[in-house]
C-alpha cells in the first residue's frame, strides 16, 4: 500500500473531522446577487456549537474525497450532503 501524502489544509481537515467535524455540501444563497449554488463548508461542532472553518473548502474536500477518508451520513437533504471521516477498518 502506497503512502498518500496529504497537504497542510488536509491534514487540519482530518484534524476537524476526527473531532466530530462534517463537511457539507449546500446550496447556499448569495446576498450580493442573489443567486443560489453549491458551497462546500468544513463545519466543527466541538465546543458545543457548530462554526464553519475558514479557509478550508472545496479543493480539500475534493482532496480527502479522492483518497478516500470520506464517507457519506445520513443527515442529508435535498439541497444538502454530509461527509464524515471514514472509519479505519
């Protein structure tokens, strides 16, 4: 088995999701123009509420995602899709 080697943002992500993190894939509003489109967020619920972790988004999920260190929950909606951190087998 190969050794994947994973970028700084990445390994922080794993960080997040280790500690009960989700990223979430949603369809979100923009004020300024008034369109809606899909934004993925990497979301943190320690400390007793959730906040949305700056600076992480997209090109990691895309990069977990890839090496496989995401599954989907079953906390969806229609307009929104959770990922979690698999469980090492």
């Amino acid at each position: 088995m190969q050794q994947i080697e994973l970028s700084s943002r990445a390994k922080l992500a794993l960080g997040v999701l280790a500690g009960g993190g989700r990223f979430v894939i949603r369809l979100e509003r923009n004020n300024y123009t008034g369109r809606s489109q899909f934004k993925t967020r990497l979301v943190d619920y320690s400390g007793g509420r959730s906040s949305m972790v700056r600076g992480i988004s997209g090109a990691t999920f895309h990069e977990l995602d890839r090496a496989g260190f995401l599954e989907i929950t079953g906390e969806g909606t229609s307009v929104s899709t959770y990922y979690k951190a698999r469980a090492q087998v």
